[in-house]
C-alpha cells in the first residue's frame, strides 16, 4: 500500500522547481568530531576496559614483589539495525505542477525534481533523528537506540550534578558546577569537553555579551565592550579552559564532560547512513508505485564511567 500522500498547492503561475521543507536538525555530533566513530561493525563490538590498583609504583628491592592488581572489564556497542521505507503512487503527481516533468506517456517516472528533493529530505531526517538518538534516545522507542545520557542515568560510576533551569543569569555557576566535577585524572586533557544543549550555549553566549548577572559575566558591555555582537556562529567557546561542545541533540539544561576518546558512536558502514534508493516497481510488479528506501545501523557507548560528569 502507497504512503499517504496529500498535495496541497494552487495553481497561480510557473513552479519554480523549489520545495521548502522544515528545518532540520544536523547530526553535528558526527559531523564536527564530537565522538569517537567505530565502524564496520557486523554484530557488536567489545571495548575493553583496564584498571590498575593503588600502589602501582613500590620502592625497589631485590625481589620480583607485585605491587599492584591488574582488572580487566568490557562494555559491548551493539549497533541497532534501522530503516525507512516510503511508498509514492505516481499517479497522484499528474494533476499537480510537476505532471510536465513525469513525460507524456502512462508509463512516466516521478518529478525529478520532487524525487532528489525528497532524498535530500530524508536523509536529512535521518540525520536529525540520529543526532537526537546519540544524546537522548530510549532503545524502547521504535527507531531509538539508548542514547549515552540515557545510559549514563543508570550508571553509579557517572559522576552525576544536579541541573536546574539555565539562565544568562545563572549559566557561569552551573557550568562552574560541572567543571568542579570534572576528575583531575582528566582535567586539562586535550579531548576534554563540555557537551552542552543549544539553550545553555546560548545562555552562555548571552550572559558573555553582558545580559547575565553583572557579577557573572564578562562586563555590562560583554566581550571586547561589544556586547552580544561579540559572538559569530562557527566561533569556538570554552568555559575555565574547557573547551565546550554545542550538541544539537542534547534536551535542554544538559550537559556531559567527557572525553571525545571516551565516547563512541558505532555503525556498519558509515556509508549506509548516506544511501538512500529510489525504487521505481512498474518493471517489478506492474504498479504505479516508488519506493523509497534506507537500511543503516547505529548505536552509542561510553568506556568509562567514573570519567565522565552529567548535568542533568
């Protein structure tokens, strides 16, 4: 059975070949670095933990003496498999603006011009759903995986801090909050980072451009006596050093310090989250129909535990 699909137009004048659809969120986690991508991963992967205990290093002797204990442990990435699959029936397309572009005869194809609209579409959708399930994803929800926040939730080893609503009055302090949290064993690592939500980044960018409290932030006038001016788009933040991380899929009032080698988002072939096929059925099975199909696999994990802080 075709996908509903219900055209709503006018005819009022020439189609501009142009389709407008919602903003979408980007996977800017994958796209900018955030995490530590694993592929080619068939089943699942083991990551393998080691810890040593205290005493490691003893005062020297003659004798071979142990000086401390060796602990292997394991976490398991188990991509999940997804996929998306919509069915076009061409037949609804020849009363709408682009019937020209389907060709004179009965046996047409889909508007060209619909079609590479609709792939960019998709997997555009397909990224904004990823980016979302990396962060906040619950394995419950159909085409979820358990996101890393849900599973640092149920991890005791997560050095958890209480979050509240951040404000450009606020935001110093609670950013404050995580730093402080932050083990020295990895304070001032060179892939720390505070991966933040898009309202506390833009707290953060207000309260530095002289909106928050005065005792707080930057001066009356913000950064460079410029106020909100200060800050351009693809301009990098840090907080006491650290650098920060705006991660589009993050729920507000969250945030995670953690190593970029400590999280780890795994797939198959990365290349199956870009593929999306285009399936006209007439030749297969006589009907009117196109399919539209995508198969990728995803999933997240985190090595350890103890060294990560979450804000939530």
């Amino acid at each position: 059975m075709a996908t509903t699909t219900t055209i709503t137009t006018t005819y009022a004048g020439e189609f501009l070949q142009q389709y407008i659809s919602a903003a979408l969120l980007s996977a800017n986690t994958l796209e900018n670095g955030g995490l530590t991508i694993k592929p080619n991963i068939k089943f699942k992967e083991v990551i393998k933990k080691v810890a040593t205990g205290s005493g490691l290093i003893g005062d020297a002797g003659c004798d071979f003496v142990s000086t401390s204990s060796v602990d292997l442990t394991e976490r398991i990435i188990q991509p999940e498999e997804f996929q998306v699959n919509v069915e076009l029936c061409k037949k609804d397309f020849r009363s709408d603006w682009e019937a020209i572009e389907m060709g004179l005869s009965v046996y047409d194809n889909l508007p060209p011009s619909f079609s590479d609209f609709l792939v960019g579409h998709v997997l555009g959708k397909i990224a904004e759903q990823t980016e979302q399930n990396i962060w906040k994803g619950v394995n419950a929800n159909p085409g979820e995986f358990d996101g890393l926040t849900t599973l640092m939730l149920a991890d005791a080893d997560v050095n958890d801090v209480t979050g509240t609503t951040v404000t450009a009055a606020n935001v110093i302090d609670e950013l404050g909050k995580i730093v402080d949290a932050i083990p020295s064993t990895i304070y001032g690592k060179e892939d720390l980072h505070i991966y933040i939500s898009q309202n506390i980044a833009r707290a953060y960018v207000r309260a530095l451009g002289g909106f928050g409290s005065i005792a707080s932030n930057a001066g009356a006038n913000g950064v460079d006596n410029k106020g909100t001016l200060w800050y351009g788009m693809g301009q990098n933040l840090a907080f006491d050093g650290v650098k920060l991380f705006v991660a589009n899929g993050l729920a507000d009032n969250t945030a995670v310090a953690a190593e970029k080698s400590n999280l780890y988002f795994g797939t198959g072939l990365a290349s199956d989250m870009n593929e999306l096929k285009v399936l006209d059925m007439s030749d297969l099975d006589g009907s009117q129909n196109v399919r539209v199909i995508a198969r990728f696999t995803a999933g997240v994990q985190y090595g350890i535990g103890s060294d990560i802080v979450l804000y939530s």
